[in-house]
C-alpha cells in the first residue's frame, strides 16, 4: 500500500496528518516498513508486525467523530488541492 492510498479518502488536512503519525508510531513499535526508492518519491508502506506484537493503548477512546466535523486546524479541500499533495512520481 502507498501512502497515497492510505489517505486518498481523507475529507481533511487533519486526518492525513493523523493518519502519518499513526504509521510513524506504528514504524516505532516495529510493525510497519517503509520503503520509498528516493527522496520524495513514492512511499509505499507494509506491514511486518502481527496482531500479537502490537498493543494500541485505546482507553482514550471515547466514540467516532463526524467525518463533517471540523475544527480550526482542519481545513477541507477538494480534489483539485490535493493533486500536488499526493504526487507519487
């Protein structure tokens, strides 16, 4: 997987930010590698780890948030803005 299809349904700058720091905090733990051939080239990601090997603490957790909801620093976009931030050539 890439990390352009990680985020390709993302409605916000928010949760692609989100979503990047999930995969550096799971790198951290071991249960993900990136491979990118160059600098800024494509970033593909996959999975080493198993299920056994990963505890994600969750007790913060309280419910789903609205895919609508936005806040101060999540400002939505629309395809046309995020041609340039997914550019994988």
């Amino acid at each position: 997987m890439t990390f352009h299809e990680l985020v390709a349904d993302a409605p916000t700058r928010a949760v692609v930010v989100s979503r990047f720091l999930a995969l550096l905090e799971l790198y951290r733990r071991g249960a993900v590698e990136f491979i990118q051939d160059e600098a800024l080239a494509r970033l593909s990601i996959q999975w080493t780890g198993s299920s056994d090997q990963i505890d994600i603490d969750v007790d913060d957790y309280t419910g789903h948030a609205s895919a609508q909801a936005t806040t101060a620093s999540s400002v939505e976009y629309t395809d046309a803005d995020m041609q340039g931030a997914h550019s994988d050539d």
